[in-house]
C-alpha cells in the first residue's frame, strides 16, 4: 500500500514538472503568479486522488510521464545544455522555495529523485516466473 502512495507522489511531482515547464513558457502568467508552485501541489493532489478514490497509478503511465517530461526539456529549450541545467532547476528551486540552494545542488536533488524513485518502482515489479518464451503473462507491468 505505501508502494501506491509512492507512485501517485512520483507521478502527480513528474506532471507538476510537465505543467510548470508548460506554464513557464506563457510569460504573462508566469510574471504575475509563481506557476511553479504547480510541482507541489499536484504531487499532493497525486497523493489525494489514489487516497479518495483508489485509482491506481500503472508504471507505463509514470514511464511514460517521464519520457513527455524528457521530451519537452528538449523541445522547449532548444537542445542547448545551458538551459538544461538551469530551466529545470530554476523551476524545482522556486517551487519547492528553495532559493537558498545552487542550481547545481537542485541538479542533484533532481537526479537523485528520478534515480531513487525509479530504482524503488523498478525494484517491486512482479517478474514471471517462467522460462518458456510463450508463457509470458502481463503481470510484469502494473
């Protein structure tokens, strides 16, 4: 069960991370609200959905987050290395209201995340237990 409110934290931090990426770009907004507050507040609303209505968070969409989330650091910063290792950090740093810490140090609280958090899902998959090729179930993927 705790594996559960893991993974709705992970994917409601990883599509706050999607929408303020998204909400950064509109400048108009961003001036005048701080739409990173945004990462927070969905990783708890994660956190509310599973617990209020049991829905359950399958790897494949938490996965599949991670790679929108990949796909438009690319896309939205122009394949420059500087931006990637400042928009992303800039945006986790005034979200979490953390301007007492280095880039770099949020650089490495991000990574540190991604890591752990996929080394924990990855660690409670249910692997088949057969060794024929043509008995593959699906459990291995919640």
């Amino acid at each position: 069960m705790g594996n559960e409110y893991f993974k709705s934290f992970f994917a409601g931090f990883i599509a706050g991370n999607i929408l303020a990426m998204i909400l950064n770009q509109w400048i108009y907004l961003e001036m005048r609200v701080n739409v990173n507050l945004v990462i927070p507040l969905s990783a708890i609303s994660g956190i509310a959905v599973y617990h209020f209505s049991r829905i359950k968070f399958k790897l494949k969409i938490i996965f599949a987050l991670e790679l929108i989330f990949g796909l438009l650091v690319c896309l939205l910063y122009n394949f420059s290395i500087e931006s990637y290792s400042i928009i992303p950090a800039s945006i986790l740093r005034e979200g979490f209201l953390l301007t007492s810490l280095s880039l770099g140090e949020v650089n490495v609280i991000i990574l540190l995340i991604f890591v752990i958090a996929n080394f924990v899902l990855l660690k409670n998959l249910k692997w088949p237990s057969h060794t024929l090729p043509g008995n593959i179930d699906n459990t291995m993927i919640e």
